[in-house]
C-alpha cells in the first residue's frame, strides 16, 4: 500500500476545488494522478531541462492502460509567448486528442502558466495537473489558476483564469534546483508572511540560514504554509476582484524590470524581492511602515540572496511606463500594493506621484 503524503490541502471552489498534496517522493505517486484524470488522453507538457530529471519517472508512475504523449519545449521565461501555446496545441490535434484529454505541467512556473493556458482554450476547456518542480512553482504558480503568457510589452498580458485538477508536489525535486532558482521562489515564500502573516515572516527569518541549505524538513512546513495562505486568498477571491490583489505585493514594479530588461534576464523572483522592498520603502514614505520595519524586509530579502538594487539603465520613466500597464489599473489610475504593516497588506491608489518619483529616482541601481 502508498504511503499518504505529508500534508494534504485543498483549495475550496465548490464544485472546482482541488487538493494539493505535498510530500517528498510524490512523483511516484501516479495512483494520486489517476483518479484526476478525465479519460486516457495524456499529455505531459515539460522543458528540455526537466524531461531528462523527472519526465521518465513521472510516465512510469502513471501506470499501464493510458495514452500517454509528450511535448518538451525549449526552457526558459523568453519562450512564454503564444508561439509556445500554439506548439502545445499542435501536438494535441497531431495526437488527436478530444476533449476529454489531461495536460500534466510538469515544471516550473513557465510550463505550468501556458500548459494551463493551452488546456484552457483547447476545444474550449481542457483538465489539467500542476506538477510543479521549482520552490516558486510549488509555493504560488501551481496554486490558484492564472494561467498565460507574456506580450513583449507586458507581463502575463495574455491568460485565462482556469483550475488545475490537483497539484502534486514533490519536495524531493527541489534536491536539483539552482541555487539562483531557490532564491527566486523564496521571493514568493516572503511575501506571504509580508503581507498576510506576521508570525510566518519571523519563522523564516529565524530558519532562512536552513531554508536556503535545502532542509527538507522547514522547506516542506514553508511549503505548506505558503500554500495554504494562498488556497485561502483564491477561495475568497478566485477572479481578483478584491483580496486575491494582495498577492501582487512587489508584482507591480517587479513586472516593469522583467519586461523593461527582457524576458529571463531578472528571474520574476529577483525582481518581485526587488519590488517588495521598493513598495516597503513607499509604504514607509506614506507613513506606514518605520524605516525599521524597512530594514527587517531589506534583511530576509538579502538573507535569500536576492537582488536590492534596480537595474542600473532604468530611469523613472522606464518604471513608470511600464507601471501605467499594469492589470490592476483601473480607468488609469495606478493601484499599488503597500503595507500598512508587517503582515498586512492594502490595495491603494493613495501614493502621490511625486512621492514615488522621488522613491523611484533615488532608489539604488546596480548592474548584474
Ligand atoms: N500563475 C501564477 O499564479 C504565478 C505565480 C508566480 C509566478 N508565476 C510565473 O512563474 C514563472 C516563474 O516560474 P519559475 O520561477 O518556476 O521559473 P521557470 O519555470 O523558468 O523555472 C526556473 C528554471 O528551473 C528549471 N527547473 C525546473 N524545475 C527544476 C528542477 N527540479 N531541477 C532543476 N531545474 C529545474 C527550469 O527549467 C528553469 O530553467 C514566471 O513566468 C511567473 O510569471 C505565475
Ligand atoms: O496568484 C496571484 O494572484 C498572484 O498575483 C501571484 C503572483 O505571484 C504571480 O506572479 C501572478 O502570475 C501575477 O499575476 P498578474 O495578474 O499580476 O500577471
Ligand atoms: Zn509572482
């Protein structure tokens, strides 16, 4: 008999909630895949970084009696676009899959946003899992349906909100992570305990030293803690209306240095870390936040590796181009995400434009 796995949770939808399990070893757990499935019609969508890792265990472990295929993109941020979408959609007509085919995402955030775009659109509504195979994958990207891709002048312009049937995550899979990666997805795991969870954000602060040696006991509790904070804020706002805006903390400028740089040159972790101690230092400047408050999110954003400094070639106006774009405007009014304190964050078009210049002018640049 299969062992359970360590923690089981669930993201309350009603008839579209999903359990996400987390545990290491998962990927051998094919029987957890098998009872989401909507028919035999499989495909696993991966990269040519992680096929050679997981792909082959992942289809042994699916078991007999299924039509299993695969496509196996090129890796990296720069290939999610449309281009990429249209490939995962070919191999699906080429294979001759209906509708009542699974796409499994197996790896990063990359793969899982456009292999639940692809399953989004395809024939008007496609099931599909998140194996999720990075820390940032595992703590935010899997969970919650965004699915998309980017436009050249803009992050994630082009999506769709539509559910995973399961996330299943292998704790075991982050053994193999670039350390760069592990930086990038604690970003993710920060902004939790920044904006929802005070007490979060101490435990990591006294377990980021283990955290970032890959203990795999505290990566599992920051695992599931990050994943739990986010299934409640997508239970109570599934579509972004509301609370769900929250977990855009940094997101705002983080997303005008991914684009203003070019897609894979900042990871979207380095520049969420960037941006989440930028909208600190605004929050402090509104009057929020002491200038210690500022300095303990300046602390645990440099304890996990990640980038202070803005890009040395962009000025104000790069920021505040690419900022005018941002999903959460509304009639062109620019709504940030601040924190009115540790652990509690607000939307709000409050920040005046002159204060966030200034902010922005005298930010620190660096090259990388
Ligand atoms: N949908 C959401 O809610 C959401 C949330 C956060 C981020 N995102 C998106 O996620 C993307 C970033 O995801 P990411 O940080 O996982 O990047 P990624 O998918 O590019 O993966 C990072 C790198 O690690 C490699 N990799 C993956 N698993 C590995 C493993 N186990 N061992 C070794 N290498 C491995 C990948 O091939 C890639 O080179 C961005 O596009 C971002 O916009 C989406
Ligand atoms: O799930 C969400 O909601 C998030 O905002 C999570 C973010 O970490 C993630 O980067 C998301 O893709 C950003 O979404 P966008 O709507 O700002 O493109
Ligand atoms: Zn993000």
């Amino acid at each position: 008999m299969s062992l359970a796995p360590a923690h089981r949770l669930d993201v309350a939808l009603g008839e579209r909630s999903y359990p996400i399990h987390i545990g290491p070893g998962l990927t051998a757990r094919g029987d957890l895949i098998r009872e989401h499935l909507a028919g035999r019609q499989v495909m696993i969508v991966t990269n040519t970084v992680v096929a050679p890792l997981y792909l082959d265990a992942l289809k042994a472990s699916l078991g007999e009696g299924l039509d299993i295929r695969e496509v196996i993109l090129d890796d990296g941020e720069q290939t999610k676009h449309m281009a990429s979408i249209g490939l995962i959609w070919d191999a699906l007509l080429e294979a001759g899959f209906n509708r009542r085919c699974t796409l499994i995402a197996l790896g990063g955030g990359v793969i899982g946003d456009m292999t639940g775009f692809a399953a989004a659109c395809y024939q008007r509504g496609a099931a599909f899992i998140q194996v999720p195979t990075t820390l940032l994958s595992q703590v935010d990207s899997s969970v919650g349906g965004k699915t998309g891709v980017n436009h050249p002048r803009g992050k994630n312009m082009l999506g769709a909100f539509w559910q995973p049937r399961l996330v299943l995550i292998d704790t075991a899979s982050l053994k193999t992570l670039p350390q760069r990666e592990l930086s990038a997805g604690m970003a993710e795991v920060i902004k939790y305990g920044l904006l929802w969870d005070e007490s979060f954000l101490s435990w990591l602060e006294d377990n980021m030293t283990a955290l970032m040696a890959l203990d795999e006991t505290l990566l599992g509790e920051a695992i599931r803690r990050s994943c739990a904070i986010k299934a409640d804020v997508v239970a109570q706002d599934e579509t972004e209306q509301g609370v769900r805006a929250l977990l855009n903390l940094g997101h705002t400028f983080g997303h005008a240095i991914e684009t203003d740089q070019g897609y894979g040159v900042w990871l979207h972790g380095e520049a969420v870390g960037t941006g989440m101690l930028m909208a600190a230092e605004l929050s402090a400047r509104m009057g929020w936040l002491s200038s210690a408050d500022v300095e303990r999110v300046s602390h645990i954003i440099a304890k996990a590796g990640l980038p202070l400094a803005a890009p040395e070639d962009m000025g104000v106006e790069d920021f505040l181009k690419h900022m005018q774009l941002d999903k959460k405007n509304v009639d062109g009014r620019l709504r940030l995400i601040l924190l009115e304190r540790i652990g509690r964050a607000v939307i709000t078009e409050e920040a005046p434009a002159g204060v966030l210049a200034d902010m922005l002018e005298h930010w620190p640049r660096s090259s990388r």
